[in-house]
C-alpha cells in the first residue's frame, strides 16, 4: 500500500508549502509580485537536476512545445496565486484551488470530447455549491472579489495545463515530460519578467532588501513543492488514479487544521478565523467538496480490492 502513503504524504507537503509561501509573504517580501521570477530560476534548476535524474529524455518538437506551454500556464497562474494568498487566509486558498477537477472536468469536454456522466454531474455541483458557499461574504467569513478572481484564473490556467498535457501522457507516462515542464516554467517566468513592468519593478525593488536566509527557504520550499508533485505522480503509477484524486482532496481538511493550530501558535503571521462557527462552516464546505471530488473522478466504479 505504499501508493496509499504516498496519495496522503502529497497533499499533506502541499498544504506545509502553501503554510510556507504564506509565512515568507507575510514576513519577508513586501510584494508578492517579486516571487515570480525568483521561482522560475528555481524551476530552471530542479528541471535541469530532473533531466539529469530521468536520464537525459528528448522530447518530439510537438511534445516539448505542449510541454512547455503547460509549464509557462502554470507560471502565469502563479502570480496570481502569490497575489492571492497574499491578502486571503491560507486555508480559503486551499479550498478555493480545490475547484481544478471541475475545471479540468469542463476542459476536458470541451477541448478532448470526453463525456461527462450523471455522476460527474452531480460532483461538479457539489464543489461549485462548496466554493460559493465559502465565497458569500457572511461577516468576516467570505472571500472577496479580489481574492476570489484571481484564484478563479490560478485554477482556470493550471486546469488547461492540466488537460494539455493529456496530448503528450497519454500512456500514463510522466516522468519524460517533468523537466521540460519545468523549463516551460521557467520560459514563462522570463517572459512575465520581460514584460509586466510592475513584476520586473517589484523584483528590483525588493530582491536586495530579501534576507539571504528567505531565498534559501524559498528554494528549499519550491523543492519540496517539486517533491510532492513527484509523490503525487508515483502515488498514481502504483495506484488508482481515481483514488489518488480523491485523497488529494484531503489538503483541504490538512489546511482547515494548520490555519487553526498555526493561528493559535503564531498569531502575528496566520490570522485566519478560527471561532467555532467559521471553522463548522470551513468543514462542511471541505467535507462537501470531498465528496464532490470523489464523484467527478467516478470514484463509484473503481475497484478498491
């Protein structure tokens, strides 16, 4: 059952990447724009250490141009992922990201003809349901419209990658493909910092002011990030895809519980609300949005023996 450890361990490293991400905006960069070209070097360096690793793979021309494209997708989304957690509480970010099945589910149809079943149907309700009923602003408890957008778009980009790279995966191979999804990452990292003038500027105005010690966790965390991706991907090699799915949903039930214990121990970086009434209503959106998940990967019709 090791992929069963793995499907866990993934998510759980993910949620302690977001927690980090997090603690580094809230304490040492003063804008988040910055972060982009920063990690796109780090993406440089752990796809060149992946190429080594995977044997020196050389990609077709169609499949490294789809390759990178997902790479530079998931570039653009993650500036707007930085500028989101940046002003909304962790554990609603979780959550809100949390929306890619539904999304992947709808680009898949649309772009790959896949059919969409009752079931699916079914779990794409239950999720978009959960994201709205976290979104309404209630008090203190929703997520505004300014956080909310972005992260629409973070989910939008990293779900179309996710469905590009169906093209060039369709054996179920992955391993090939990772370096140059890096290299994509970081192409598009060079592009954003070539031409978005207010990421170049944030960049050059707060690179020297960056404690050396706050790229280092920068870069240990972006490996990490990388680490849990591969988990993710050995989990879905040794096991059911499905299932890997469906126990990746649990980093939202991971997140509820690091903002609430982070939040009590660490008050002055995490301040998410964690009266009783928030923290019932954030686990009825998580145990909802399971579900739902569980439902859009057809989780009803694999064989769990």
């Amino acid at each position: 059952m090791n992929w069963l450890i793995f499907a866990l361990l993934a998510p759980l490293i993910f949620t302690v990447v977001n927690f980090v991400d997090k603690l580094i905006l809230e304490k040492h960069i003063r804008n988040p724009l910055m972060m982009s070209p920063f990690v796109s070097v780090m993406a440089f360096i752990n796809g060149t250490i992946l190429w080594v690793l995977t044997g020196f793979p050389v990609l077709s021309l169609h499949d490294t141009v789809i390759v990178m494209f997902t790479g530079l997708l998931t570039a653009f989304g993650a500036v707007l992922y930085y500028r989101a957690l940046a002003t909304a509480e962790t554990s609603k970010v979780i959550v809100l990201i949390q929306m890619q099945p539904v999304m992947v589910l709808t680009l898949a149809f649309l772009l790959l003809n896949e059919t969409i079943t009752g079931q699916q149907l079914i779990g794409f309700v239950l999720v978009l349901g959960a994201v709205i009923a976290l979104s309404v602003r209630k008090g203190m408890g929703g997520v505004p419209a300014s956080t909310l957008i972005p992260l629409l778009a973070v989910n939008f980009l990293w779900s179309l990658a996710v469905v590009l790279f169906k093209f060039v995966a369709e054996d179920g191979e992955f391993t090939r493909f990772l370096a140059y999804e890096s290299w994509g990452l970081t192409l598009g990292g060079l592009l954003i910092y070539l031409f978005v003038p207010p990421v170049r500027r944030a960049f050059h105005e707060n690179i020297r002011q960056v404690p050396r010690r706050t790229l280092g966790v920068i870069a240990i965390n972006e490996t990490i990030f990388l680490a849990a991706k591969l988990l993710t991907l050995a989990a879905v090699a040794l096991g059911q895809p499905a299932l890997v799915s469906v126990l990746g949903g649990t980093q939202v039930f991971f997140g509820i519980v690091a903002g609430w214990v982070l939040t009590v121990i660490a008050p002055t970086v995490y301040k998410e609300n964690i009266t009783r009434a928030e923290l019932l209503r954030k686990g009825a959106v998580a145990v909802v949005l399971f579900i739902g998940i569980g439902f859009i990967t057809n989780i009803g019709s694999v064989n769990v023996g």
